[in-house]
C-alpha cells in the first residue's frame, strides 16, 4: 500500500510506503533496503525524481 497525506502537525507531504504489500515490480530490488522510485511533479513540472 502507498499513502499520501498532509501531516497535520508539520503541514509537509508525506508519503508512506508498506514495503510488504506494495507490488513487487515498484521496488528497487538492486537497493540495500528495496527502495521505491519517486516522481513528484506539479503542474507537468518535475519538482523531485529520486
């Protein structure tokens, strides 16, 4: 599962990714920790790839 929210206390996106129940072809499976790749884009803009 992959959730995103505003935290109420920080105002800041969050996003929170359950790496067991998440589809396995997300997961960077190269990665120490198995990883999910990140694309954030506002308005068509990319503002963050990780």
């Amino acid at each position: 599962m992959i959730f995103v929210y505003v935290a109420p206390d920080s105002n800041e996106l969050q996003v929170s990714v359950d790496l067991s129940t998440v589809d396995q072809r997300l997961l960077r499976h190269g990665a120490p920790d198995a990883t999910v790749s990140m694309h954030v884009s506002v308005k068509g803009n990319t503002v963050i790839r990780a």
